[in-house]
C-alpha cells in the first residue's frame, strides 16, 4: 500500500481537527445544556414542593372552612327547630285565647238581656216576696237558708 500524499494528509488532519473543535464545542454546549436542565429540574422540584405545600394548606383551610359552615347550619337548624316550636304554642295560645275572645264577645253581647232578665227576676221576687209574706219562705228552700222564689229559682 502506498502512502497518501502530503496535501492529503493535511486535509484529513485539519479535518480531524476541525471535527475535534466540533466536538469539544457540542460537548461543551451539551454540558452548559445539562447544568441548565438540572437546574431547572431542582427549581421545579422546589416549586412542585412549595405548591403541594400551599395547596395542603389551602385544603386544610377549606375543610375548616366547610366544619364551621357545618357546624353554623346545624345551629342554624336547631334554632329553626327551636322557633318552630315556640311558633306552634304561640299559635296553639292564640286559638285558646281567640275562643276566649270570642265566648267574651258573645257574652258582652247577651249581658244587656241578661241584666234585664236578671233585673225582671229581682222584681218578680219582690213582689213575690211582698205579697206571700213570712209563710211563702217554708219548703225546701228554706231548709237550704233560701227564701221562696216565685219562678223557682233562688237568684
């Protein structure tokens, strides 16, 4: 085999050499690449870490938030609970004093002709009284210590 001529050799040397350059340069970007990769991984693994711990926090809070709105309605409910029942005796006093109203009413209503009966009655057992004199009082109503009335009754 022969040698290859001189140019040759330096073509394929520089060659070489220029091919060597390429390679310590895409080394050298490969690793500038790398620290730059590494770096952004650790600063996505710290703010992975800061973002599951401000979303912890966050879920911690809303499920204090939601026992506290528990516990407000189940306050809420017994206080509903509470009026609820006091509406119920209220209304079942209102009844009971609407009827009482209302037997006063009718009352109030009947006491004109009440007095007036009542009045025509004392006059009934005056007269009566006035005309039977002293014997008129025997019977039974003057065993009971009441005196004769001339329509049956004792008022």
């Amino acid at each position: 085999m022969s040698l290859p001529p001189a140019l040759q050799i330096r073509e394929a040397n520089a060659h070489l050499a220029a091919l060597h350059a390429r390679v310590a340069e895409l080394e050298r970007r490969l690793g500038a690449a790398e620290g730059t990769v590494r770096a952004q991984a650790e600063s996505l693994v710290r703010k992975d870490g800061e973002l599951r711990a401000a979303l912890a926090a966050l879920e911690a809070a809303k499920d204090r938030e939601i026992a506290a709105l528990r516990e407000r309605l189940l306050s809420s409910e017994e206080t509903v609970q509470r009026l609820l029942a006091a509406a119920r005796e209220k209304d079942a006093l209102v009844a009971r004093l609407r009827h009482g109203s209302e037997l006063l009413a009718r009352i109030c209503r009947s006491r004109p002709a009440l007095d007036a009966l009542l009045a025509c009655m004392a006059e009934g057992e005056r007269l009566g009284a006035a005309d039977a004199g002293p014997a008129a009082g025997e019977g039974a109503a003057a065993e009971r210590g009441l005196g004769a009335a001339p329509f049956g009754t004792a008022v």
